[in-house]
C-alpha cells in the first residue's frame, strides 16, 4: 500500500490513542476492519505487520511504541488504513470485473443470456481443472498427514509435520488465487500474518489450533470427490450437447451411418432429416443448461473455499 504522507495524520493517530505494540495495532486494524471482506482483512493485517516490523528492524535503538508513533504519518492510524483498504478494494473490484450485461426481462432472455457472461466459461473451465487439481491435493494430504504423523515416533516426525502444515496453507493461498480469477470470489493475496513476538512453540501451536488449518485440509479432502463430479457433469454436458447440435451436420455430409448411437443407445430416427432440427434443438437446450449448471456449481463452490479457507479470519 502507498504510503500516507499526510502530516495531519500524525496527530490525529495521537488523538485517537496510540498502540504501544504491533499485536495492539494490528488487533486496532481488525476491528477498524470488521463487517469487510474476510479475505480483505487477512491481506490488510499481513500488510500492515510487514510494514511495521520492516520499520522496527530499521530502527533498533527505538522502542516499539516510537517507531509506530514515527511511522504514523507515513502509514496511518489504524481507522485511516481501514478506510484506505476499503476505498481501494472497491476501485479495484470495479476495475476487475468484467462489464455485466443487460439485465433481460424475459425468461428466455435470462436462460440465454448466460452464454455472455465471462464468469459462465471461467466456472465451466475450472469444472475441467478441478479433476486434476483435487486428486493432486487428495494425494498431497493423504501422502503428507501418513508419513508425518507415522514418523511421530521419531524426532523428525514433529519438523516434517509442521513442513507439511505450511505447504497446505501455500497450497491454499494458490487455490485461492485460482478460485479468484476463475470463479471471481474475493480471496486473501497475502499468506496468514503470524505474531512474530510469540516463541517458536507457541508459533507452532498456533497452527494447531487455528481453524483454518483444518478447514483448508478438509477442503483438500472434498476436492477429489467433488472434482470428480464436476468435470463429470462438464465432460458429459457438453459432450452430449455439442454431439446432438452437430448430429445433423453429421448426418448432412455422410459422416455417420443410418445407425446413431450415443453411450450405446440407438438414437431411432435420427437419421431421418426430419428429426435433425429436433435433435439440434435438445442439444442447444442442454447446452445452455449445462452452463447453468457451471454458473450454480461455482458459486456454490465459491463460497464453500470462502468459508473453509478464509471466513475464520475475522474471529480471530
């Protein structure tokens, strides 16, 4: 974030009270935060603590509360920083999202009008990953959580465990990356903030205890089957779709015999010129069915990530 360099907020930070430490400054920033956006504020406090800390390391023969008090006019009092994340988030929302389009009347006009909207091909494309990014994750946990806890007898069994944790929470922040951009839920683009003053075993507990832990494991967990389901419903909705829109054609240029089977079954009558602008019909119908179906499943899906991967952010 660009840094404030407004001399009046140095007095107004005063006025307001100053924090006498970074954990009381960030704990001042989430609730100046509170009611925004989960992923938001996961992103605002891992912003303000890299700040903050950077300016404590440069400054070692000042205490903690002089450097915050220096650093109030070119950062902000923790309300102002709030208010910036929130004007900003709302710019760059605006400036992100692809332009929506006219809102049809019509139930018609609503049933079609799916096809223009970007976020339709972004759900239906992350139906088609999903196989593969959910068995990867599947086997990344299942393999992890085995050897690890299996080598808790050994003295190796604790590092590999805590090593395993934090390549979840990574691979959680690229899932979150890749839900955004596909699926267009806000998610953090920063990793967890951790309190820094803690001792290394306290750190350690922390991620243990901390909700989002589990939550993203379970999340791993559900992506294969769900993954599964997804790219099936993709696969065969379009799939069968696009093969009756261009039975016809099929048909017109000689490429198939009079016998037209899909999945085994005898399509009677397809071949006869008359039942082509019927099967082309079925077709376009399920087609536009099967983007529906790719709109409903990710925002479903959405905020499923949202809850398991972010949500507990704001409890903290």
């Amino acid at each position: 974030m660009n840094a404030i360099t407004d001399a009046g907020h140095t007095d107004s930070f005063a006025d307001a009270g100053l924090p006498r430490s970074i954990p009381d400054y960030l704990d001042r920033l989430r609730a100046a935060l509170r009611g925004a956006d989960p992923a938001l504020v996961q992103d605002a406090l891992y912003d303000a603590e890299e700040y903050l800390r950077s300016e404590l390391a440069e400054n070692p023969d000042r205490s903690e509360a002089e450097v915050i008090a220096a650093v109030a006019g070119s950062y902000g009092a923790p309300d102002e920083v709030a208010d910036i994340y929130r004007d900003t988030e709302i710019k760059v929302q605006t400036a992100l999202r692809p332009p929506a389009p006219k809102k049809r009347k019509s139930l018609l006009g609503r049933f079609f009008g799916v096809a223009l909207e970007p976020r339709t091909y972004g759900a239906l494309f992350y139906m088609l990953l999903s196989l593969a990014t959910g068995t990867f994750y599947f086997t990344w946990v299942t393999t992890g959580l085995s050897l690890s806890i299996g080598m808790l007898i050994l003295i190796i069994g604790i590092p590999l465990l805590i090593l395993f944790l934090g390549s979840v929470r990574v691979l959680a922040l690229v899932e979150g990356r890749l839900i955004e951009v596909m699926l267009g839920e806000r998610m953090p683009r920063r990793p967890l903030y951790t309190n820094r003053e803690l001792s290394v075993m306290e750190r350690i507990k922390q991620i243990f205890v901390d909700p989002r832990t589990w939550g993203t494991l379970l999340y791993m967990l559900l992506m294969l089957p769900l993954g599964t389901v997804y790219f099936t419903i993709a696969v065969v909705g379009l799939g069968l779709s696009l093969s009756l829109i261009l039975l016809p054609f099929a048909q017109l240029f000689g490429l198939i015999g009079h016998g037209v089977y899909l999945d085994g079954i005898e399509m009677t009558g397809a071949w006869e010129p008359w039942a082509w602008p019927v099967f082309a019909a079925i077709g376009v119908v399920l087609l536009f069915l099967t983007l529906h179906a790719a709109r409903l499943i990710g925002f479903a899906h959405a905020q499923l990530a949202k809850h398991l991967l972010v949500r507990w952010a704001q409890h903290d």
